[in-house]
C-alpha cells in the first residue's frame, strides 16, 4: 500500500537509454555496430559456405569433421567481426591440406584454398 509521501517513479520508454537504480548501482552502455566486411572477407565466407555445403555430400571422417569445425569457426568469425584473422586462416590452411585428397574433387575448396593464398 502507497501512502501519499512515497515518491513517484514512472519510467517511460527506455530505448538507447542506460540507467542504473539505487546507492550501489552502476550503469554502463556499450553502443556500436561491427564492422562489416570487406569485399575479401565476403568473398572468404561465401567460399566457406560453398564448402561446407559441399562437405555435406562427403562421407564424415575425422579430417572432414575437423575440415567443417574449422570452416564453422571461420564463418563464425566473419559474420561477428568482419574479417578472419590470421590464427584462424593458418588453422584452416593446415586442415585443409589435411583433407586435400579428399577436396581434391570439389572447386569449392579450391575457392577457399585460392582466398587464403594457398
């Protein structure tokens, strides 16, 4: 039950605000959009896709397991930041020459293979 001495708190829409309630209370804002990005991280993560597409019709081992986790993780990167770092394109280097007889059939690979200068 409210008594007419009791302050009145009404808080309207709150969209882009950041507040923060009490004697202890912090507030902090972190605003921003990720970058998106280029035209030679897109062209990686459109050839990322293609492959992983591809692997689909492949029966599943252990390099193409990897192949695909590492793939995941790339595109992953891409989408998140806008770009794929260098650990990752090493990694991604390394796995896919360890699928390579495998990849061999497969232009997609050869797309991610050419986009990490292979």
């Amino acid at each position: 039950m409210t008594s007419a001495n009791e302050p009145h708190v009404r808080i309207g829409d709150v969209t882009h605000s950041t507040f923060a309630v009490g004697s202890n209370a912090r507030a902090e804002s972190h605003r921003g959009t990720t970058p998106g990005p280029d035209q030679s991280a897109e062209e990686l993560l459109a050839a990322v896709r293609a492959l992983r597409a591809d692997l689909l019709r492949l029966q599943q081992d252990d390099r193409i397991r990897r192949l695909d986790d590492g793939l995941a993780e790339t595109e992953d990167e891409i989408t998140r930041t806008g770009a794929a770092g260098d650990g990752g394109r090493q990694r991604l280097r390394g796995l896919l020459e360890d699928a390579s007889a495998v990849l061999a059939l497969f232009t997609s690979a050869g797309a991610v293979a050419g986009l990490l200068g292979m």
